[in-house]
C-alpha cells in the first residue's frame, strides 16, 4: 500500500527535462510557457506569466533577446550536423545541394529553436529562477 503512494507521488513530480521538452514553467513546471503548438498553424506565443503559478516569464524588458544568441548556438549546431550528414549521405561537393538542403532546414527548425532557446535560457542560464515543489503536489496535468 505504501508503495503505491511512493509511486503515485514520484509520478507526480515533473524532472527538470521533462518539464523543458514539455515548455512547462521552470518555477512550478506545471503552466504552460506557450500558446499555440510548435508547428501549428497558430502562432505560438509567449505567455506573460504562467497561468498556474502566476511567475512572470519576461523577468525584464528585454529579457528574451538574450534568447537569439542561444538561437544562434542551436542553428550553428544543427547547420554542421545537418551539412556532414548531406556530406556522408551523398559525397557531393555541389554547393547547391547544400544551400538549397540547409535554407530548408534552417527555415524548418526555426520555430522549434525560437521555443526551446527561450526555454533554455529560462531553465539553465537565469539562475533567480528557482524550481517551487509546493506546486506540483496537487497538479492535475
């Protein structure tokens, strides 16, 4: 009986990980950080303040541009990644097939890097913002 507690309890708790790949709030990890999905046809948006625990996301005025150099760190990764994969996948030296492979790439990725680096730099490079356990003990979601 004590078991099934232990594990309704752990279950309940959002890891650090989990909460980032969910975009949950860093604070409570439980409130949404966007509107609208990743790739939907609705623009996704940044809330103002978490609808659960009422933090407030734009700690300053500003404070998102910070996030375009996190961006910047993302596509670079994802523009070498995705150039030695088109290198060993077609030994071509054409750089057309280049250009044209990492535009299309760059344009697709865009949404996600615009989410996750905001996420990023929510979770691991703003250290005031510190996670609150006292609200994931009574989280339905």
């Amino acid at each position: 009986m004590l078991a099934r507690h232990i594990k309704i309890d752990v279950m309940a708790h959002r890891s650090k990980i989990q909460a980032l790949v969910e975009a949950r709030c860093p604070h409570c990890r439980t409130g949404k950080v966007f509107v609208g999905g990743t790739y939907m046809f609705r623009k996704q948006r940044t809330n103002e303040v978490c609808p659960y625990c009422g933090m407030e996301f734009e700690i300053e005025p500003g404070y998102f541009y910070a996030a375009m150099y996190v961006s910047y760190a993302m596509s670079v990764v994802e523009v070498i990644a995705i150039g030695a994969l088109v290198y060993w996948l077609s030994k071509s030296e054409s750089p057309w097939l280049y250009s044209i492979v990492l535009l299309v790439a760059i344009l697709l990725l865009a949404p996600f890097n615009y989410r996750y680096s905001r996420l990023i730099l929510l979770f691991y490079l703003t250290p005031k913002i510190k996670y609150n356990p006292k609200y994931q003990q009574d989280s339905i979601d």
